[in-house]
C-alpha cells in the first residue's frame, strides 16, 4: 500500500501543472546564477592577476628601498560561483607598509553601491528563498485538499495506519520535488569543468557540502508543509500558516539570531578596536617622547658647566 500511495504522490507532483513551471523557473534561476557567477569569477581573476603584475613590476623597477611600495591583493575563491557570501564586501586589496596598517580596502560595494543594494543572486539565494517557497507551494494541501475532495476517506477506508500514510505523502514529494532539481545543478557544475573555472578537491567537497545542506532544508521546509497540511482542515488556512512561518524562519530567525547573540554574548566593533588600537598608538608615541626628554634633560644636567671639548 505504501507504494501505491508513493506512486499517487508522485504522479501528482510531476503531472502537475505548475510542476512544469517551477521547475523551468528553477532551472533558469540556477543556471543563470552559475553562468553569471563564472563570469564574475573570471572577471576578477583576470583583475587580480594583472594588478599582481603591476605591483611586482614596480616593485623590481624601484631604485631604492624608500621608493619600494608592496600591495597585496586577495585571490579570487573559485567556489564565489555558487556562493557569494562577503565576497563583496571585503576589500580587495591592503597596503603592506611601515607606515600604513594592513587592513583590506576597495571592496566592489565600496566602489559601485547601488550593488550593495541590489545584491547578486547566487545559489545560496535561490535554494534559501525560492526553493522553500516552491517547496510550501506543493504541500500546503497535501493532506487536507484530499479531505476537501473527498479521497482522503477513501484512502483511509483501507487498512493504512495514518503514519504510513503521511510517510508515503512526504517520500512522494521528496523525490517528485528533490530529484528533477539535481539536474539543473549537474548541468551547472558541466559548466563550471567546461569553462575552465580552477575546481579543485578541496572546491568539490564544499560543494558537495552546499547541496547537502541544501537538500536538507529544502526537506525541512517540505516535511513542515504536509505536518501544516495534516494539523489544518482548509488549505486556504494552511496556505496563510505555511506562509506566515516562511516569513518568520526565512526573514526574521536569522537576523533576530544575529542580535540576540550580540546581546548575549557582545562582540567588540570594528570602530571600538581602531579606537583601541590609535589609544595605544597615542600612548606609547607620548611615552616615547617623555623619555627622549628625560634622557635629553639628563644629559644636559650631566654636562652643564663643562666646556665643550670636556663634552
């Protein structure tokens, strides 16, 4: 019976009219971010390597060693394809000086805000805002649209405990929803190999770690869809309960978190250290100073009266 029901759910999903849209939006959506990603990539790369060059030349051209001016440049991270992350954030480069302090300046938002506004949609963005979404749009009425219609007293007329029952539901969807999506990502990472983006070991293991990490929260928001589904009699109802609680793990959990953590256990600013760090800078110059004024008081009392061949 279980197998039946598995197949009814799978049948439903794939046969379904805003399957064939979905899934055309997700494909879309996932390739478009990698290509754009790849490009983005091989932008920076090219930019990183002729200013590495540029910096090495001038530095073998300078004649002498107060003329030298060293500048070092953050490599591009292969895996900025998929994930963006702080890339653009952070600066791109740091002056490396006795002078100056070592600290990344010229971040790509710096330089260009209106990005900042609008940010890159990578992959990350996709499976956290779209896919959860797509996956509530396929079972908020799972389980009480079949009430609505009438199936679901058929269903159970059988001999099929109700475990079994929402079991088969949630398989069904996992593999209708789960499955066809792994072939938009294969045919993005024969992109990134036919492109030539700089893959290695290290590059495909967090891959694979993404996609996991992936495919777990896509379940998660799949398995609390049908339980919504179960615990509501009207779909209409379901539909507004899974979308108020979209709103709240999706927007509001992850910044709420940031701040509730910065409340519990407080992190020193940025603004706060560079004020630490010039208030010692202060003290120790001041310090510095009293003691070349006292070393040179000392050396005047040592030698006053004296001639100056005695000195």
């Amino acid at each position: 019976m279980f197998s039946t029901l598995f197949e009814k759910e799978l049948k439903a999903i794939l046969l379904s009219p805003k399957f064939v849209a979905t899934f055309g939006v997700c494909t879309i959506l996932i390739l478009l971010s990698v290509f754009i990603g790849i490009k983005e990539y091989e932008s920076s790369r090219a930019q990183y390597e002729t200013a590495v060059q540029l910096t090495q030349q001038g530095m073998l051209e300078s004649s002498n060693w107060w003329s030298v001016d060293n500048t070092v440049f953050r490599e591009p991270d292969p895996m900025q394809v998929f994930v963006s992350g702080v890339n653009n954030d952070i600066g791109r480069l740091s002056d490396v000086s006795t002078w100056n302090e070592i600290k990344l300046e010229q971040s790509s938002y710096s330089e260009d805000p209106l990005f900042a506004l609008f940010r890159f949609i990578d992959f990350t963005f996709i499976v956290q805002v779209v896919l959860s979404l797509f996956a509530i749009l396929f079972t908020y009425d799972a389980i009480n649209g079949e009430r609505e219609s009438g199936t679901l007293k058929l269903a159970l007329s059988n001999a099929v405990p109700r475990s079994q029952y929402v079991l088969a539901k949630f398989a069904g969807s996992w593999v209708g929803l789960v499955i066809p999506l792994m072939i938009p990502i294969l045919i993005a990472c024969l992109l990134v190999i036919v492109l030539g983006v700089p893959f290695e070991a290290v590059h495909w293991q967090k891959f694979g770690a993404l996609v996991g990490v992936s495919v777990l929260y896509f379940s998660f928001f799949i398995a609390l869809g049908i339980l919504v589904s179960a615990l509501t009699r009207h779909s209409n109802i379901s539909f507004l309960t899974l979308l108020v609680l979209w709103v709240v793990v999706v927007l509001i959990v992850p910044r709420a978190a940031t701040m509730v953590a910065g409340q519990i256990n407080p992190v020193t600013s940025i603004a706060e250290i560079e004020s630490q760090k010039d208030r010692y800078s202060t003290d120790k110059w001041d310090e510095y100073r009293r003691l070349r004024s006292r070393m040179w008081e000392e050396r005047s009392a040592a030698t006053e009266g004296m001639t100056p061949d005695e000195r």
